[in-house]
C-alpha cells in the first residue's frame, strides 16, 4: 500500500517574512544610493562618455543585423 501523504503538495517557503522584508528594503535603499551617486556624478560621466550613445546603436545595429541574417536564412 502506497503512503498517501507522500504525494500531497506542500508549499515550500524559501524565505522567511524578515528575509523578504529585508530584501525588499535593501533594493530600495541601494536603488536610492545608487541614483543619488549617479546625480552626483552627472557631468562627469558626461565627459568622459561624450560618444557613448552611438557605440550603444551600433551595437543593438549589429545585434539586430544578425537576427536578421539568421532569419532570412533559416
């Protein structure tokens, strides 16, 4: 005879309550440092990454021409 509490479902709760709270605090206080950083260093990065963008479209171009080529011959 099989044992019937063998194939029930029980939930499995990998975090607890705290470790879920924590975690989402910590997102939002890292995401908050993390903009005030960034504000913070604005013109800087403006300097330095002046030719960015356009490194940044020939890269989605490429990307874009090979999906293209793999479904035209496909």
């Amino acid at each position: 005879m099989k044992d019937n509490n063998f194939y029930r479902i029980k939930p499995l709760y990998m975090f607890s309550k705290g470790q879920i709270v924590f975690g989402v605090l910590f997102a939002i206080v890292f995401a908050i440092i993390i903009g005030f950083m960034y504000r913070k260093d604005l013109k800087l990065h403006k300097h330095h990454f002046k030719g960015s963008l356009w490194v940044l479209l020939a890269f989605i171009g490429f990307i874009g021409l090979i999906v293209a080529i793999k479904v035209i011959f496909k």
